[in-house]
C-alpha cells in the first residue's frame, strides 16, 4: 500500500495548483490576516519592470494567477503560495506525475 504522507502530499500539491488554475484564487485564503503584496519577480536587465499587485481575500474582485514556467527538464512548473507556511515554491508537472505513478505502482 502506498505510505500515507506521500499520498497526502501529493493531495496538497494538487489542491494548491487546483485552487490556483480553477478559482484564480490562493488556497485556504481565508486564513489570511492581511493582503498580500505580490511582485511579478525581479526581470532581466532592460527586460520589463517589476511589478506589484495586491492580494485580498476579502475583495469580491480578488484574482490571482499564478507565475508559470519551465523546469529543468522541461516540464510546466507553477508557483503556489502555501498560507499555512508563509511561503511560495514551485511545483512541477512532472514530479506530480512521478508521485501519482509511484503511489498507483505500490496499489
């Protein structure tokens, strides 16, 4: 049978991505005290300037769409924010699909 803190993880990450693409909105933003101040991240040099944007759950209009990208192997990646930590990392397609196929392997 497949250890239970793989599978729950694997059931997180795809909560945050799902919440993230679906609902345009941060997963468990409720817990939020405050707005969050977003950055589209430092660019490169004579690239586009940085740019802020503001994150409140309690605005009706609220939208966030997460930052995509590409991994090293060259595989969609999107950045989640994790309310419960206070942080944001990236999570990769693949890695998902690695998780899922080793769970279902064990089964």
């Amino acid at each position: 049978m497949a250890d239970d803190n793989q599978f729950q993880q694997l059931a997180e990450d795809l909560r945050l991505v799902r919440v993230q693409l679906e609902k345009h909105q941060i997963a468990s933003d409720r817990k939020l005290s405050d707005p969050l101040i977003m950055t589209t991240g430092p660019s490169s040099p004579g690239g586009a300037p940085e740019r802020f944007s503001q994150y409140d759950k309690n605005d009706r209009m609220r939208a966030h769409i997460p930052r995509m990208g590409s991994s090293a192997r060259r595989s969609f990646m999107w950045e989640v924010i994790e309310v419960n930590t206070g942080s944001a990392r990236w999570i990769e397609r693949r890695s998902l699909s690695d998780a899922m196929l080793e769970i279902f392997n064990r089964i």
